[in-house]
C-alpha cells in the first residue's frame, strides 16, 4: 500500500512535466507553420459540407446516396477499404471526396460526382 502511495505522486509529477513539455514544443514552433496549417484546416471546413447538410442534400434528391458513392469508389479501387467520405464543393459543384486504402497500404483517393454518382476522378 506504500508503493502504491509513492506511485501516484510520481505518476502526477510524471504528467505535469509532460505537459509542460508539450508547451515548451508549441511555443518554440515557427509562428508561420501553425499559422497555415489553421488556414488549411478553416479552407476544409468552407469547402466540405456538414453532415446535417448531407443529409439535408440526399433528402431533397439534390445529390445520391453515400452508399452509391462507395459502390463507384470500390469499383474504382478494387480490394480496397473506404476509410473516410466527404461530401464536398469543387469548382460550386458538389463531389463526394473518398479515400481508400488498399491491401498495400497505400492510399487512393477518389472523386465520385454527387450528381450522377460516377467516378470523376482519382490521385
């Protein structure tokens, strides 16, 4: 039960140090990096839609389901696993935005026409 005493506070003083070293990382970083990197991810958020708007556009008939999106990503990507979807605006048209990932580990990503539900694209 002693052990068990000491351990806690060490096990605390242990964390705080991390803490203060995850800090210490921050404040070191350029300015500039965490700068763009925020600005990337705020340009993200402007360009794919929430997933109440989703829904919203597959109940009003304005784009297909996700599922088909994923049929047409696995015909494109054979043996592959959709990991993320994302319904997205490109160039004011709206595209599902998937990626796979293959038995090699490597990622794939697809653009399937919201509209149609046809591959338009993949890098």
């Amino acid at each position: 039960m002693r052990h068990v005493a000491l351990i806690l506070p060490v096990g605390a003083a242990a964390l705080a140090a991390m803490g203060w070293y995850a800090l210490a990382q921050e404040a070191t970083e350029p300015a500039a990096a965490v700068q763009t990197q925020s600005v990337r991810i705020s340009q993200a958020a402007q360009t794919c839609l929430s997933p109440g708007d989703l829904r919203e556009a597959v109940a009003e008939k304005r784009v297909v389901e996700p599922v088909a999106a994923i049929r047409a990503a696995r015909t494109a990507v054979p043996r592959a696993e959709i990991v993320r979807a994302n319904l997205c605006r490109r160039d004011e048209v709206l595209v599902y935005m998937l990626t796979a990932l293959r038995r090699d580990g490597q990622f794939v990503h697809v653009m399937v026409d919201a509209r149609s539900g046809q591959v338009a694209g993949q890098w």
